[in-house]
C-alpha cells in the first residue's frame, strides 16, 4: 500500500480562498492532513502494528508505552477520519489497527516485539490508561467497520485490557475521564455492569466538584485552567453523551460547553496560533477540539464559518511553522523541537493528542462547519476585553495586530495536597500574562511577565494563585490576586510577605499594578515585561509610572517557544514594609505605536490606593486594595 502525503509535511489539496478566504482550508484539507500524518506514523511501526515506536526521546513512562501511545493516538485522527465518511477508509486504516489490536491484546505484560503494557494505578504504570481511553473511543467510533469484525476472542481479548483502566486508580484530574470513557465503550457493545457504571458515576460526580462556572472546569480539586477543559474535560463527557444519543446529559454538557466557548473562542490569535498558556502544549492543534465540538454539537455561540476559521487557521499555523518534520512526523515542541515546552511525561508519539481536533470530521460533508464560508475568528472583529471572575482570567484582544493576551489571575498549577513551594513554581502556570505571540521564558532564565520580591540575593516564585476578582465595563476589564511569594533556598517563606497584583486592560494597554505587604529591610522587587526575539516584529515595554527607580532590558539567552534567543523589559526598586508598584507594559506588532509613556500618568498613589489618568479621553482609574475595588470612568465609576 503506498503512504499518502509528502515529505516533510502532509500532502495537501491546493487552496480554495473562495470558501475558506482566511485559510484557503476545506474538509479534504483535513482529511489529507490526517492521512500525511497517519502514513508518516505507520512507517514506524512493529511488524504486526501493535506498537508505533516513534523516533525521538522517550518518556518518563518508557518506550513501550510509547509505543502503545504512537498506536491510540493515531487511532483517534483514522477513527473521526473514516467514521466521518461513513466508514470510507481508502487508505485502510482500519485494517491495520484491527491487526495491531489482536496482537497488542494477545499477551499483555510480555516483553515481546508486539505486546501492550497493561494498565495499572496512575503512579505505578499508569500511562496505559491514557492511551485506553483514545483505543476505546476509536473503536466505538467505528464500530461497524472494525469491532463488529473482530473475530469473538479477540474482542474478549480487548475488552479484558480495557477494564484495567476501570480497575485500576486514576491520577486525580482528568485521568477519571479515561476509565470513563472505555466504560462508555464496553457498554455500547453490550459489555456494561456495575463496574462500569461505577466508573461512569464516578466520573460525573467528580466533573460537577471540578466545574467553576462560565464553561470553566479546574482540572482536579485545585485550581489549574487550561486547554484541558476542551481536549479532555469537555470532550470526552459531551461526546460520549453525542454518541450515545443522550439528549439529557448532552442539554447539560452542551450548556456549558457553549458558555467555555464564548470565551475560549476569543484565545485564538489573528494568525490562527492557539494561546500560549498551561501544560502539554505539544498537542498543538488539539487546542480547537472544543470548538469543532460544539460545532458538531450545534452547543456553541460561534457561527460555523467563524468555527472552521478558528479550527483551520489553527491547523494551519503549526503546519506552516514546522510541527511536521522532514519525516512527516509531528515532533515534540510548538513550531518545531522546543524543550522547554515539553513535560517528562511526553514522548515520540505525545504530540498525536492533537488528533482530537479532527473530531471536526464527524461532521459530514453536507454539514455547515464544511460548507458555509469562513467568517473572520473573534480576535479580528474589533478589540475585545473580557473577565471569567471564575478561573480569574483576563482576555485582552487587539484587531489592528491579532495579538491575544491572557492576564492570569487564578489558574495555577499547586496541587491542593502539596505545600507552597518554590520548587513547583511552573513557567506555564505563574506567569502574570500569556499571548498568542509569546511564550514564557525557560526555567533557567530570568522570568517574564513577572513580580519577583528579591531577599537576601534570592528572588521568589509565584506558585499557588488567590484570585481576588474580575470584572469589565465598556471597552476595559481588570483582575485581581494576591501570592505569597515562595523561596528556593534559605527560609521557603519571609513571615507577613504578600504581593496583592490587579491587571487593567484598555486597548493593548495593561496598567500593571503591585502592593508588596511585609517585605523586610533590604529587599528589592524585580518586574518584567513580554519576552520578544530580535528577529520579531513586536514591541514589548514596560513604562514606570510609580514606585519604580531603576529601568532596562534583561536577556533570556534560552529563548522561548517563539524565538530561539529572548529579550524582555525590566523595572526595579527597592522595597521595605507595604509600599505600591505601577507600570504600564505594552505587547503589539502595530507598525508604529504611541509611546506607553504618553498613554497615561498617576494621579495619586498611597500604600492603599492608586488613581490613573488616561491621556486619550480623561478616564480615571481607581483601585483601591482595603478592601479591594477597581473603578475606571470618566468620575472613576464602579466597573
């Protein structure tokens, strides 16, 4: 059988701007992205197809299970794939998962070319149980073409492996998705009991405790928001309910999916790059698999034309930025190889979760997400400010350069059972903004967009995050937290040291303001802007407005997931006791901006309230921290 697709990239039909002016991307444009991806996987892959052992660095959990995750996961994008044409596989795909599925599942455990790991609790050998949930809902989705022909014993056979997943315990996050998810299989061909019903109830009691409001759900009982609310929290949930045709669960999951998405929606930039926020960001374009479901659902705010833009800008972002290598593979990193994007648990085949967009392709041909014409995404209609008090976020969109920022106020990564701790702090989570443009700078280096409280030569981390509130009014938005910062060595706390923080967004400004509690004599504060290469066109500065004594430029010789070398603004000062720290940072790519020095000036400023004046229309904000309020207006009005 020949391999579709071409060297270095997935074979592609050639554009068509008439239906898809954004992109020039149909629906054939994704199938045959599919199949370049799928071919170039296969040619990795053991004799019988039971494991694709991608080339490149193993995981933390071992090639084996690499292997099996190179197996699910293409599984996903050939399973929408050919259940999307109604079991059309000319490439027969099915064929050889159905292959490799009987000899994964012959003895598993055995240290052999082809056998499956099996699935145990998450922090003994857990990974298995990811990949069961992407074998488990590839079968159910094309069921009719490959389960049901299936000889008896090897359906035994896989049925056997997948309970492992609901039998064995899950990490305490989206992990109970997994077990979830095959239940839902086994029940769909006539293999559910209580045990899978328990796992199924389990699931949905725990997604209700994790679920914030405005279509937010934390993943597990802390308070970490990101991409996983839609490659996973919303996905699996609302799908299952889609397939099993479940018109209550699905009026419920839909509902929230619609509200996820009316924000979520706007954290696609104007070149189609998702937000560059929280951890496993080698899925890629992943990112949009809650947009095409709710497209697919019909539970979404987005029009079907603005749906494809934001699905198919996405795709092709990372296609043309190197995601696929001159193997054909979609590599580890965000444009190509990128380290510091990566976790210890992914390997060769990690980067395939980003299959799960191609849910997109359960709509058939006919459906409006393919045939209607693409309408400009969310971010490229005019400026948009827009507070989730629940997560604590703030969005922050500029139509003139395309750019999406997220000012981060309550989305950490700190599990609830661990101690406040230097050591956690994760660049992906403790950052104070994120953009569609920039990306954190790499652990080693000087951090970005960031307030760093320096005692006796040691600067602290931001790890757990307290939100303290968000809101918006017309054309401005703000939002607020409070950290305790965290030391690395010597004393892990100073005793009263707190940083209070508010963000408010107007146009592509952010007025940036810091009350530092309790910092002892002879400490000093430390704060950074947006991280930028030389080779980019985009502006980053950060102006001082108050507090700040000492202004200049630090290197982030590391780079970021954008440019391979980094540069980023930087305010100082010292600090003893309750004192407030107010600058003015700016990210954009306009061609010519307005200085930031020129765009406002502090009216007043005290160890309890701050007050701003606007040049460009008079409009005075007030943010006031005993108790906390933010007012922006003409009279400072209540936001």
């Amino acid at each position: 059988m020949s391999i579709p697709g071409l060297p270095g990239r997935p074979g592609l039909p050639e554009d068509n701007r008439e239906l898809s002016p954004y992109t020039g991307y149909t629906r054939a444009h994704w199938e045959a992205a599919a199949d370049g991806l799928l071919g170039a996987a296969w040619q990795w892959a053991t004799p019988r197809g039971a494991l694709l052992d991608l080339p490149g660095r193993p995981s933390a959990s071992g090639v084996r299970s690499d292997g099996l995750e190179g197996y699910a996961r293409t599984l996903l994008a050939a399973a929408f794939r050919v259940a999307g044409a109604e079991g059309k596989d000319p490439h027969g795909w099915l064929d050889r998962y159905a292959e490799g599925l009987a000899a994964g599942t012959r003895t598993p455990g055995r240290d052999d070319t082809e056998s499956w790991p099996v699935i145990l609790d998450h922090h003994v050998q857990g990974q298995p149980m990811v990949e069961s949930a992407s074998v488990a809902l590839g079968l159910r989705l094309t069921r009719p073409w490959l389960w049901d022909r299936l000889d008896t014993d090897v359906q035994d056979r896989a049925a056997r492996w997948l309970r492992g997943a609901i039998r064995h315990v899950p990490a305490p996050n989206n992990w109970y998705l997994f077990p979830y998810t095959v239940a839902g299989f086994l029940e769909s061909v006539g293999r559910g009991d209580a045990e899978t019903a328990r796992a199924r109830e389990r699931a949905l009691a725990l997604l209700e405790t994790w679920y914030r409001g405005q279509g937010w759900y934390a993943d597990g009982d802390g308070r970490a928001f990101d991409h996983y609310n839609g490659w996973a929290l919303h996905l699996y949930p609302t799908l299952d309910a889609q397939l099993a045709g479940d018109v209550r669960q699905l009026d419920h999951l839909g509902a929230r999916l619609h509200e996820h998405l009316e924000s979520f929606g706007l954290l696609f930039g104007g070149d189609g790059a998702p937000i560059h926020f929280g951890r496993s960001l080698t899925y890629r374009f992943a990112a949009g698999a809650s947009v095409a479901l709710g497209a697919l659902t019909g539970h979404t705010p987005l029009s079907p034309g603005a749906s494809r833009r934001i699905l198919s800008g996405s795709l092709r972002y990372f296609l043309d930025r190197g995601s696929v290598g001159a193997d054909g593979l979609l590599g580890l990193g965000w444009h190509g190889p990128h380290e510091a994007t990566l976790q210890s648990y992914s390997g060769p085949a990690s980067p395939y979760w980003a299959s799960k967009a191609f849910v997109g392709l359960l709509a058939p041909a006919g459906h409006p997400l393919w045939t209607a014409t693409e309408e400009s995404a969310p971010s490229e209609r005019h400026d948009r400010i827009l507070a989730l008090p629940a997560p604590g976020l703030l969005i922050q969109s500029t139509h003139a350069d395309g750019i999406v920022r997220l000012h981060n106020h309550g989305s950490d990564h700190a599990r609830p059972h661990e101690a406040e701790a230097a050591a956690h702090e994760d660049p992906l989570y403790a950052r104070h903004a994120y953009s569609t443009r920039t990306g954190p700078t790499a652990r080693g280096n000087t951090a970005d967009n960031h307030l760093t409280v320096e005692v006796a030569g040691v600067r602290s981390a931001r790890c757990r995050i307290r939100p303290l509130g968000a809101g918006q009014g017309d054309g401005w938005g703000w939002a607020a937290s409070r950290h305790t910062p965290a030391f690395v060595s010597g004393p892990p706390m100073v005793p009263g040291l707190g940083v209070e923080s508010v963000t408010v967004a107007r146009g592509r400004h952010e007025l940036r303001v810091h009350r530092v509690v309790g910092a002892p004599h002879g400490a000093r504060v430390t704060h950074t802007g947006w991280a930028t290469g030389p080779e980019e066109p985009l502006l980053s500065a950060l102006h001082p407005l108050h507090g700040w004594s000492g202004q200049g430029e630090q290197r982030a010789p590391q780079g970021t997931a954008f440019t391979r070398w980094a540069r980023m603004p930087r305010l100082t000062a010292d600090a003893e006791g309750t004192a407030v720290y107010v600058a003015l940072a700016t990210l954009t790519a306009e061609p010519a901006p307005a200085p930031s020095a020129d765009a406002a000036t502090v009216v007043s400023a005290t160890g309890d309230t701050v007050e701003v004046r606007w040049t460009d229309d008079g409009s005075l904000t007030r943010i006031a921290f005993a108790p906390l309020t933010v007012e922006h207006g003409r009279t400072a009005e209540p936001g």
